[in-house]
C-alpha cells in the first residue's frame, strides 16, 4: 500500500491528538533544496506515548519542530498535513498558534538552560506561563508554580522558586523545565533529548517523573531520543526514523520483540544489551556512512548499508510502509519483510580472543587532591576544603581495561586530572611503569612521559584545530613525541594510524568540520595512539555519539588495545558500555572508591548500594530483561560540605539495615568480600549476601 501505513491507522473514535500524514519537509538554501523529511506519518491518540528513535540528523526534531511550526526561515513543508486535535495547523495564523504554543502544545529541550533565562528568578519564569495564557494574575500563577514544583520532586519550593537558574544542578533544571512546560496543563508534550546530559540515576527519576505527570495528568507524549532503553520505559509506541523517513513503527513491544525492518535489528545490534560479550557476542556496528540529504540513494534509502540487500529489487522503487502480518498497528518500510529470517541475523564477524593482562602499568596509592576554596567577592572570607578524590587505590595491568564510573561531581574526571599532570595530587602517588609521576605537572613531563600517557576526549572538535588539516595533527603529535626522524617517516606513521582507525587515506587532506562526530572522534584516538602509548585514558568518548557510531568506535579501540597491548582507562557514566568493554570497574561517590573488582564481581551481588542504584536506573531495551527499579532520592552532596560518615548514607535504601548511627559517624573500610572484589560498606557479608540481581535474563 502506498502513502500513510496501516499501522497509523487510527480509530474513528476518539480524536487523535496529533495525526501527522505523509508530512515532508525541505530547507532551501542558496544552491539547492535539501529534503529532510519525507512521506511522514504517525498518529498519537490521547494519553499515549509515542516514541521517535533513529541516528542523528534521521529528521526526528526537524518533525518536533514542525509540529511547534518553528521550523526557521530556510524550512518549510513540502508535502503533507499536521492536525492538531484535527485542526491543520499550518492553516492557522500567528495569534492562533501563539495561544496554542506553551498551552496546548509545549516542548523540553535537550540543553535546559537554553531554555531559562539567566537574569530571571525560577519563579518569575514560571509564573509567566499562565499569565500569558490564562490572563491569572501573579500571586495565584506563584500558587500555581509552588504546586507544579513540588510535583516534579523539587524539594523545599519556596527556595527553589526564588533561586536563579545557575544555582541549580542540571537535573534540577530539567524539572523546571518540566515544570514549565506542565503549567498550563498541554494536551501534547514533546521531549526532545530531554536528557541526554544528565547522569543516568537522574535520567531514572525525570523518565519516572515525565511517566507519572503523563498519566495523572492525561498528556500525551511525542517522545524523542536515540536511546532504544529510554523510549522502552516511557512509551507505548515508537516510530523508527532512517533519514528523513519512518522505517518501521509499531507497539514498543511489538517492534521490539519481533522487529521487521533491517535498520532496527542493526540498531539493537550495537546496543550493549545484557548478555552481550565483547569476544563471545560482539557488538555489531552498521556499516558505511549515513547518507547526506541530498545524497540519499535510489529506492530504500538504508540500502547500501543493509546486510538484506538486493540489487535490482531494493533500489529500484520508492519502498511503501507495509503492514506486518499478525499486528494491528506494525508496519515496516521494506521489500522483502516476508523474505528474511528474522530471528537468525547474519553472523557477527569473528574476534580475536582477548589475550591475558600483563604486568602492572599504572599504580595509585592512596591519592588524594583536595582544593581550597575562599568564600567572600574577593576571596576574602573563610577557607573550605574541596574532598575531590579520597583514599583512591588501583593497579591496571597491560592490555587491560579499568572503567572508572559515577555520577558527576564523583571525582572521576579529577581523578583523570592527575593521570595526567593536569593536577598535582595533594597525597598519594601515581606510578607508571615504575616511575613516580604524580609530582610532576604535565609541563614538566618530557616527550617520552608524555607519549606513555595519552588522553581521548568526550568532546574531539573541542581538542582539534580547526584551521589544520587531520593529518596535520597528527603527525605534529607524532613529531612532539620525536618516535619519527624524518617528515617522510612521520608521513608514513600518520597513514598507518588512519588504516589503524579505519578512516580512508585521503582523510588525512580533509579539515576537522568536514568530518562526522564519529570520524572526528578517530581521529583523535589516532592521535591519542601516535606516540605508541602504554596507557590511554579515555574520559567519556563515545557518549555524545550515536549508538551505531559508539559500537563502532568500543570495537575500534578494542582492537587497537589487542593489537598494542594498551592499557585502557575507561571513565563512563553508561553502564551498559561498561560492562561490555571493561574487565574490571572501579565505582566511585562524592570522592571515595565505594567498590572495585572485575566486571563480572560488580554487576552480580554483591552490590555496594550505590552500585545497585547505578546499575537498576540503566534502560534496557529488550522484552526478555527485567529489572529491578530503585530511584535515588535527593542530590548528591556538595565536595565542599559532604556528610558525616559514610559518603552515601544521605542516599542510601539499606542504611536502616546498620545498627545505631554507625552510618552517620564512621567512613566504613574498603574490606575485601572476595579475592579482587572490595566494597566500602557497612553492611555485614551476612546482610550482602541477601542482595537480589538487578537485572535479570530470561531463558
């Protein structure tokens, strides 16, 4: 069937929300039109999550942002209709569309300080909202405002109302914007990444927080992310997008558990679900590049990367959404649906068996870095001490990889500081290879240190020069680190690490601007390898890519490490990528190791209850896990005032369990529950061993 999919068809009866109908979009720019959406449709009923997923620049927020008819001076609809409780809303003018906006229709965004104002109070801005749409008058919107922040689990709202944005944490942000967006009570609500930036224990309570205001509240939801886990716990439905157009679309259970399009099982591929190995069961990455939109192929446009390709058959024709046999509202926009066995995916290709760590590279000794900290406008008043790491204790071996991992404000990327003589370290002592470093500031390390010692970033544009070409970069690496004599030879070195990167040759031509984030983000690690480095530490590198873009980048640095014998410091916030490349974890809270041990001792039970926290708030998208749900309550503590005792003891669901006020009076041990495994705990082994798993897997 041609035009909008059966699985889109809605019911007479009641009113779709938002139907969306072979909606096309294009920007105009001076030379060409550039098609970003195409043959759209979906359709969200009342009091229904629907779910938009796809790689970046697939045209998910280009749809949000039509649906807010904000789509700039460059775009504009092409083709297609959008009804909004089935009024066509590109029929409506100016004032209609004000009085809808912020009322009927509201949107979070991915960065919520773009959408606060800095010089105002939270209050003011909230209270703003049903001012201008309901003409209340300011002390019953003030009302109005106290009653929404105290839903979204802000504690002490009069506080919080008379603060300013900057003197709240990022997930407290999020809630306000949250809270902004619910004051008038929409019909629709559209979340764009609404928390992409936050750590994963907040994104658990915003993702609760957003299902609970949906459901007592009756909105509907227009649900966007990359993340498959995310959309699993908050949506009904999903619609999968591959540039520019809805490949498949469906139920979450139904798309999930019996998936019929080849862009979606290649999506779950290069997620780390649990049970995933990284030399038993392989991510998969997708190969190729993701087309530009005005260099999409003929036919389907997920052809020349689809492992089902048919010449002559798959490029031939535009491809229709078809029904899936056996569902009501499943389609899938490929030919040969009834042709491929789904439940036998190709073979992953073979890797190489890892090989056994070696001797230790890198040592820290009881490592501490405190910083002092004078209050008053000129520095002034009394000093405070900053606790950044606390007592921090690890060895990692040759070809071994040590996953550093806690929410932000924990120390990890203090820690990462100290590596690499960014900071001194205030006690302790860092070892590499032997060598006493941690005295020694990295403008004091000589070119051999240095090239031993090397760093990946989260953010690769941030580290690259713009004006000089890639392989410019990295032979001026290769040159610093004097390991070439010659340019000839530095040359010769500089191809090398693109062939090890896997980056065409002719790359080494091209400016940084040129390259995708992925493609920047080898380059980098090129970079970061040119020395022939002995320990690399890695702070966040694949969590601002997208999930095929991350399978490809872990497997990458995973063969580098094979084939180099690399020691990997891997520091990470996403558990899931920890726990398929690490072979062991450190955990880290409010400066303080809580637990160390391999990868297999940390994600079973025994748990350090921080790690069971962390471990519950990961999303899982796949039918056949379930998890066990634990929520943290509160912030994390500030550095500079932390409590008593134990670090966690504020936050913590087992502290009833500890007899008298041990908790709050005594910093616990870092004792050892097993050979390797040690967890900084009060808790008895008698009481750990109670613990249940987190996550569990189906047979």
């Amino acid at each position: 069937m041609e035009g909008k999919p059966v699985s889109e068809t809605a019911p007479a009866s009641p009113t779709p929300i938002l139907e969306i109908e072979n909606l096309s979009i294009s920007f105009f720019t001076r030379t060409r039109e550039i098609p970003a959406v195409m043959d759209f449709s979906c359709t969200v009923m009342p009091g229904e999550a629907m779910g938009l997923v796809g790689e970046s620049g697939c045209g998910k927020s280009t749809v949000a942002l039509a649906v807010m008819r904000d789509l700039g001076r460059n775009g504009r609809i092409t083709g297609g209709s959008i009804r909004f409780k089935g009024r066509d809303l590109a029929e409506l003018g100016p004032r209609e569309l004000r009085a809808i906006r912020g009322k009927e229709i509201a949107m979070i965004y991915q960065e919520p300080m773009a959408s606060l104002n800095p010089a105002m109070k939270i209050g003011a801005q909230l209270a703003e909202v049903p001012i201008l749409h309901e003409g209340l008058d300011r002390a019953a919107a003030l009302d109005r405002a106290r009653e929404i922040v105290a839903a979204v689990r802000l504690p002490d709202p009069d506080r919080i109302l008379n603060a300013f944005p900057h003197q709240l944490s990022g997930g407290q942000q999020q809630r306000i914007v949250i809270a902004m967006a619910l004051m008038s009570k929409p019909s629709l609500l559209i979340l764009d990444e609404p928390t992409t930036a936050l750590d994963v224990t907040v994104e658990a309570g915003i993702i609760d927080l957003v299902r609970d205001l949906a459901e007592t509240q009756g909105t509907s939801l227009l649900f966007i992310s990359h993340n498959l886990g995310l959309v699993s716990d908050v949506c009904d439905r999903l619609c999968v997008m591959y540039s520019g157009e809805a490949v498949e679309t469906g139920g979450v259970e139904e798309v999930f558990g019996a998936m019929r399009h080849p862009y979606t099982q290649a999506l779950f591929r290069s997620i780390p679900v649990p049970g995933a190995d990284k030399t038993l069961r392989p991510l998969v990455a997708i190969p190729g590049n993701f087309p530009l939109p005005h260099e999409r192929p003929p036919g389907c446009n997920f052809g020349p990367r689809c492992a089902y390709f048919v010449a002559g058959r798959c490029d031939a024709q535009d491809i229709p959404m078809v029904p899936v046999e056996g569902y009501a509202r499943h389609g899938s926009r490929c030919i040969r649906i009834d042709e491929i066995d789904w439940a036998h995916p190709p073979a992953p290709p073979p890797v190489a068996p890892p090989l056994p760590p070696g001797e230790v590279v890198i040592e820290a000794r009881n490592l501490k870095k405190y910083y002092e900290t004078r209050s008053g406008a000129f520095g002034g008043g009394m000093a405070k001490v900053v606790k950044a790491n606390e007592q921090i204790d690890f060895a990692a071996r040759e070809g071994e990889t040590l996953a550093i991992v806690g929410e932000s404000g924990c120390g990890k990327s203090t820690l990462a500081k100290l590596l690499m003589g960014l900071e001194t370290a205030t006690e302790g002592t860092v070892l590499l290879e032997g060598t006493e470093i941690q005295s020694r500031p990295v403008e004091a390390r000589g070119p051999d240190l240095l090239r031993r010692l090397q760093m990946v970033f989260q953010n690769p544009f941030d580290t690259l020069n713009p004006s000089m070409s890639v392989g410019s970069q990295i032979q001026r690496a290769i040159e610093i680190f004097g390991t070439r004599r010659s340019e000839a030879d530095r040359r010769d070195r500089m191809l090398e690490l693109l062939d090890l990167v896997k980056l065409p040759r002719a790359f080494a031509d091209r400016k940084p601007r040129q390259l995708s984030g992925g493609q920047k983000q080898r380059v980098g690690i090129a970079r970061a390898f040119a020395g022939e480095a002995r320990v690399v530490v890695a702070d966040e590198p694949v969590s601002a890519l997208d999930v095929s873009v991350q399978a490809a980048v872990t497997d990458l640095l995973m063969e580098i490490q094979r084939k180099e014998r690399t020691t990997l410091i891997f520091i990470s916030h996403d558990l899931g990528i920890v726990r398929y490349l690490s072979d062991r974890v450190l955990v880290m809270y409010l400066g303080h190791v809580v637990e160390i041990g391999t990868t297999e001792q940390v994600f079973r039970p025994p748990y350090h209850p921080y790690t069971e926290a962390l471990l519950s708030a990961v999303p899982v998208p796949d039918p056949k896990v379930a998890r066990k749900r634990i929520v943290l309550e509160g912030e994390i503590p500030s550095a500079m005032n932390p409590p008593p005792g134990c670090p966690f003891q504020t936050r913590c669901r087992w502290k009833s369990q500890v007899p008298g006020t041990l908790c709050e009076t005594e910093v616990p041990a870092l004792r050892e529950t097993a050979e390797g495994h040690r967890i900084k705990c009060h808790l008895t082994d008698a009481q750990l061993a109670t613990m249940e798993p987190v996550i569990r897997v189906a047979d």
